[in-house]
C-alpha cells in the first residue's frame, strides 16, 4: 500500500488570539499614516456550563408562593424556605422563577414580571422585611410604626388566603415601603457600612443611573419622556444638580438594591446548602418598558420609535406588539456589547441558572415602527455570534447554567446554534409531536437531551386544566374562542386522548388510571421523566391540582394576570407550609425521585 503523499492544503495557521484569556479586549491598531482603528474582541468559552447532573426541579411564580409570614405575596426569604425544602426532601435540583426584574412604578403598577422598568436591578417588593437586619434594632415609636405595619401585613395575607382575594402587589408595596422608610434610619454598623460601599463601587454608574431615575420619578412621575426636558438626559447639568439635590432618595434607592442582592444572594446559598445540582433559575425578560429607568439611562443604546413584537402567524392574523424598545445592534457593537454584557452579570450575579425568555431574540427580533400595526413590521438582525459569545463568556464567570425558551416561530438554524453553544431549549409535551409527519406524540426517546422539559408554562393551562378541559371553557367564557365551543371541545378532547392512549400504551398510566386527575398528572411527569431531558421542570401548581393559568395570553382586564395565589383544585390558595404537608404533591414528587437520603455533602 503505497505511503500517502504530502498534503498539497496549506498549514492552517494557529489564531492568533488563542492564547488570550477569556474575557473582553479591545484592539488597537496603528497605521503607518498615523490612522487609528479600534475594535472589541471577545474571547469566550465554547460552551455554556451544563447541568451536573440530570435533576428536576419546581417552575414557579414567585409572587404566586404565599407562607405563614409573607407580606400578601410571595418573597425571597419563601424562595429560600422553598429552595432549601425541597432540595433537602425531595431531592429537587433547582427552582425557576419568573423574572423579578425591578417594576415600572406607580398606581396601578402593572403587574407583569415581562415589561419592567428595569432588567439590570431586581424589585425590592420581593423582600423579606423581617429578614433585613435593621430591623432588629428598631425602637421607641419607630417600632410601634413598624409593628403596625406587620399586622396589616398580616391582614393583606390573610385576605388572599381566607377569603380568596387577588394578590394586591401595589398594597403589599405600599407597606413594604413604608417599613423600608423606616429601617432606613436606622444607621449602619460598621461592617454592614463597609459591604453597602462594595456593593456601591461594584456596581458604579449603572446603579447610579438606576437609583437617579428612581428619585426622579418620585417627583416628576414615571415616564421620562414627560419630565422637564433638561431631566430627560442623564448625562446633563440639570440631572446632575437634581442627583445633588435629591441624594438622599438616590441613597434610599440604592440601598433597596444592595439589600434585594443580599436576600437573593442568601436563596441561593440555601439552594447549594440544601444538594441542589443547579440552585435558583433566574429569568430574563425580552426587554423594558420604553418610559423606565433603562430606557431612560441607556437611550443610545435603544432603537427610538421602534417597539418589539411578532408577526402575524396562525395563532395571531394580526401579529403582536409587546411594547418594548429593541436595543440597536449597530450601538451593542460599537459599545462592546457593554450594556448586554452588564445586565447578564448583574442577573448572573445570584443564579444558578438563566433562562432566557424568547430566545430567539438573540438571532432577530421583529421591530414595529410607532403607529404601525404589527403587520407591517420587519425582521432586524443581530450579531447572533458575538451575542452568544457574550452569553457563554458571563455564564461561564458564574458557573451558571443557560436555558433558552425557543418556543414558537424559530428561524432555521437557531436551536443548531444554541446547541453548539450549550444553550438548553425548552420542550413543552402538548408541543411534542410529529408535525411533519402523522401529528403523532413523540416517543419520549425521540426528544432531545438538551431541554428543559415541562408539562406547561406559565402562559399555558395547568396539566390538571388541560387534562379535563377546563382551559376551554375558561375562554369561551372570556370570549377568546375563535371557532364554536363544541368544535374547540372536541379537538381538546381528542389531543388529550392521544396523549392518554400513549401513556397507557408506555405503561406510565394503568389502563383503569384514567378519568383518575391525579394518576393521570403523575403519569404526565412519569413520561418526562422517562425523556432524555438533563432537566424536568414541575410546574409547582400541578402538585395541586391548580386549574388556573398564571397568565392567559390575549386578556388585559378581563382576566386577574399575574395576581394568582397558588391555589389547589378548587381554587383555595394554599401556603408554602401547606404544600411541604400536602400528600398530593409528594405523591407526584415520588414519581421523579426516591431519595431519602441527606444531600451530598459539597467540598469547603
């Protein structure tokens, strides 16, 4: 056999930047005429971390999760009891969340997690008061004030979970505000003074800006675009002698960020503390409200007049405007990706985990100029590299796992790129079918390994709901439904029927299971379990029987969005103390995992 000969390709020649640390650099360039060229390089990890371990975990609306000492809502030190019980009983490997980015102020706030004033810097409502520090160093008629509000804390809690009331996220923050007036006059130790003034130089100008926009509103409302016009630019005189004038209300607001990032970074530690493989999953919203603090502080970087959303599709002939400015890909790229760059290591900061809600954004997003229906929008690209670099470089910093939620329309190529990247997906089972083909339900040996895979989502009926069709009547009653009733009825009926037949046939549900809600549900979650998915999320209100979705997608006002206790069957909410006790959700529970033993213990 003759020896093969030389190889007539060229050598390829070694990069020149592969001995570069990761990280973002910036090149320099000098020409012999003296000319200058500048650019930005970013050296990152292949990858994205991956999963340690295949685990399951709850999804949940924080809000949603009321205990026996939250203030009317769910909060972080109820994340912390949630993360820290269910890792150590039930063998739980994280706990997503909906995202706490920090709210547009004002009455009525509204109540959506996904249009908020700002993505950099969580809301404050979520704290825990009675966990801050200062609080056990109240006194004299500041503690009687403080006392009092306690007790109509109490009052709020019990309205929801007594008499069924919708959660009221503006009531519960009037109080919380009140009491975080109160706690801020109390002083600093000196440790405690040392941390705050880390937490203020680690975050510079974008907490400042963020802090300003906030004192600002306070007095001249919460839309920028109406302050007086020399307050509308953070970068002019006028703010900056505003900033002077109003110190200490920027101090305030400053200090409501560094104590959120202390109770979210002590919810995470009671996730690694209690096994878990992932910990907390902290979610990123599409973008911001074009009137908040990020709008305000980083208008270079948004595109003016434009607004996020989709075209039209089979589900929606009119397609969607979302109302979200889009960032301009042209200024991300002149910048060095700084603004992307900072909002992912502030959400990174305290998460085991992102998920990124509309994934597919990093690829192209569908722009509406202002005054145009959705229709005639069009599709604007970004550096989808440089994009996913940025991502793989900051969640690789944080040791952080990364979960796109590439539902819906995704163009070509996009779920190849996230996968080359590590990037997890997002598979819901009522979506997992043979579309191409006979629209039969996928074999769970025929999904993918890299996904999160779910039962539903928040935007989606409950597994209790779509299992007896309950989510069908609930839009006809709304009048959503777009064919008649008994048509809707039936091609529910018969999807439901698919899924139930291949249950049975899998042996995951006894062919005398059905008509039995519960076995039915944990058959569901028998069949995820069995998919290669590195992650199965259970939604927490299917451990219930909760028949209610948190959002339904096409209502405003006519539907309590986003203001929904967890609640069981029959819609009385139930307290986290309650779910730890509740034999239905340990029933299901027992389904994903058998362990018993203490979690593994974790190197010092």
């Amino acid at each position: 056999m003759p020896l093969p000969g030389p190889d007539p390709r060229p050598a390829r020649r070694a990069s020149p930047w592969a001995a570069l640390p990761h990280g973002v650099h910036r090149l320099t360039a000098v020409a012999s005429g003296a000319r200058t060229e500048r650019a930005t390089l970013v050296v990152a990890p292949p990858e994205v971390p991956q999963p340690p371990e295949r685990t399951h975990g709850f999804l949940v609306q924080l809000y949603s999760l009321l205990s026996s000492r939250s203030w009317g809502m769910g909060d972080l030190g109820d994340l912390a009891e949630l993360a820290a019980w269910s890792g150590r009983e039930l063998g739980a490997g994280f706990v997503q969340i909906n995202p706490l980015h920090a709210a547009v102020p004002g009455a009525p706030t509204d109540p959506s997690p996904y249009r908020p004033s700002s993505r950099r810097f969580p809301d404050p409502v979520h704290l825990r008061i009675e966990a801050v520090p200062e609080y056990a160093y109240v006194t004299g008629s500041e503690r009687e004030l403080l006392d009092g509000l306690v007790e109509k804390a109490a009052g709020l809690r019990e309205s929801v979970l007594e008499h069924e009331a919708l959660i009221d996220r503006d009531a519960v923050w009037a109080l919380k505000r009140e009491a975080l007036e109160i706690l801020d006059k109390v002083p600093l130790g000196p440790g405690r003074r040392a941390d705050y003034a880390d937490f203020l130089a680690g975050q510079g100008q974008a907490l400042e800006d963020h802090a300003t926009w906030y004192a600002l509103a306070e007095t001249y409302g919460s839309e920028w675009h109406d302050w007086p016009e020399g307050l509308r630019d953070p970068r002019s005189a006028e703010t900056a002698a505003a900033r002077h004038e109003l110190l200490h209300r920027v101090d305030f607001h400053c200090r409501l960020a560094w104590l959120t990032d202390q109770q979210l970074a002590a919810a995470g530690h009671a996730a690694r503390d209690a096994g878990m493989a992932v910990g907390i999953v902290h979610d990123l919203a599409v973008g911001v409200h074009p009137g908040g603090a990020d709008a305000w502080a980083q208008q270079d970087a948004f595109a003016h007049g434009m607004s996020v959303g989709a075209p039209p599709d089979a589900f929606n002939a009119r397609g969607q405007d979302w109302g979200l400015p889009p960032w301009r890909p042209d200024i991300l790229a002149a910048s060095g990706y700084a603004p992307y760059r900072g909002l992912l290591k502030g959400l990174l900061r305290n998460a085991g985990a992102l998920r990124i809600d509309h994934v597919m954004g990093l690829f192209r997003l569908w722009w509406v100029p202002e005054g145009n229906d959705p229709t005639h929008g069009t599709y604007v690209r970004y550096d989808a590299e440089a994009m996913l670099a940025v991502l793989a470089l900051e969640a690789h910093r944080a040791d952080a796992v990364v979960i796109g939620e590439d539902l819906g329309t995704v163009a070509p190529g996009v779920r190849e790129a996230l996968e080359r990247r590590g990037v997890l997906g997002t598979s819901v089972l009522w979506f997992e079918r043979d579309w191409e083909g006979t629209k039969r339900p996928l074999a769970p040996e025929e999904w993918r390994a890299g996904c999160l895979a779910t039962a539903t989502t928040h935007d989606l009926p409950s597994t209790a709901a779509r299992l007896t069709g309950e989510h069908v009547g609930l839009r006809h009653r709304l009048g959503l439904l777009t064919r008649p009733l008994a048509e809707e009825q039936s091609e529910d009926h018969a999807e439901v029927a698919d899924w139930l037949d291949r249950l049975v046939e899998l042996d995951l549900l006894p062919a005398d299971g059905r008509g039995d809600e519960e076995e039915e549900i944990r058959a569901v979650y028998r069949f995820l379990r069995r998919t290669p998915a590195r992650m199965v999320g259970v939604w927490l209100p299917d451990a219930v029987g909760d028949r209610r979705p948190q959002n339904l997608p096409g209502t405003w006002d006519q539907y309590p969005n986003w203001r929904l206790p967890v609640a069981d069957a029959k819609g009385r909410p139930t307290t986290l103390e309650a779910l730890a006790a509740a034999p239905r959700l340990h029933a299901l529970m027992d389904v994903l995992s058998a362990r018993t033993a203490p979690p593994r213990e974790r190197p010092v």
